[in-house]
C-alpha cells in the first residue's frame, strides 16, 4: 500500500440512522395522554371503581412501556481506520445494544436486495470471513435492519465505509 495514498484517506466514519417517526411520538403522548385522563376521571366520577381503573390502567402502561422496549430509535455505525466496524442499536426506552467486528474479518460492504411478494427493499451488509475459507464462504451481516433507509443513504453509507477500511473504492 502507498503511504501517500494513505494519507489521503479518512480515518473515521459516522453514520446515524434515526426512526422516530411521527407516529411513534403520537402513539406515546396519547398513551401518556389516555392514561392521565382515565385516571382523573376515575377521581372524580367512579369512586368506587378507582381500584379497578388504577389497575386497568397499570396493565395498559406495562404492556405500553414493553412494547416501547423493543422499539428501536436510531442504529449507528462507527468506522475506524486499522481497527473495524462498531454497530450501535439504540432503543427508544434507552437501552443500547453494541456489536464491534474487526476489520481482519472484513472482506467488503455491499448493498443487496431482498425481494417479498411485492416489494422490493435494500439493505447494506457487511461480508465476514468466516473459517474453512478455501471454499471462500462468507457470513452477511445486515445492516439498518430496524431503520431500512433508502437506497440513495445505503450507497453514500457504503461509499464512506469502504473509503475508510478497504484500500479500493468501488
């Protein structure tokens, strides 16, 4: 490898993908919404069921809160020259999931497609050695599963990405 064209290249690259949708916030200010308010009136007009409502709404906010859980609001990718790729899932209660791959492992990142019955999505995905290499198998390591961004993000995402850990860009 020159050294000079070395130089030139970046070492570090970044990429957030966010999903907080509209809708995701909609649904959590009315949820939050429905259950101050079914609360309050079961103050004032329903004495008598007020332990009936305080429960319906506690097992109305835990399945609310467990479904939010698993709701994820941003997947980040972290590239770094000589060393390798970090993926960052974040999820919208505040929990974070971090996977690294070394960059030993990695032979290239490629857009591919998955078609369904009738649509057709595009995801980026990293190529990893895997043993027995005689017979060049490669693992696929998806990526931006939760967020999908289009297909015009995954090919400027690729291009950073390879600028960053391979030594041509395609």
């Amino acid at each position: 490898m020159d050294v000079g064209k070395d130089l030139n290249r970046p070492s570090v690259f970044e990429y957030v993908q966010h999903n907080l949708s509209s809708s995701l916030k909609i649904i959590c200010c009315l949820s939050a919404t429905v259950l101050f308010l079914s609360a309050a009136v079961s103050l004032i007009f329903l004495e008598g069921m007020l332990m009936t409502t305080l429960a319906a709404n506690g097992i109305f906010y835990i399945f609310i809160s467990g479904a939010l859980s698993f709701t994820v609001s941003q997947e980040k990718i972290l590239v770094i020259r000589s060393m390798g790729l970090q993926i960052q899932t974040s999820y919208l209660l505040g929990q974070e999931k971090t996977n690294f791959i070394p960059q030993q492992k990695i032979v290239d990142i490629v857009i591919n497609e998955a078609i369904s019955m009738h649509k057709v999505s595009y995801y980026l995905a990293v190529l990893l050695k895997t043993e027995g290499e005689e017979y060049h198998n490669f693992e696929v390591k998806p990526l931006f599963t939760n967020t999908m961004p289009p297909l015009t993000v995954l090919k400027e995402v690729r291009r950073g990405c390879q600028e960053v850990l391979l030594d041509e860009v395609s």
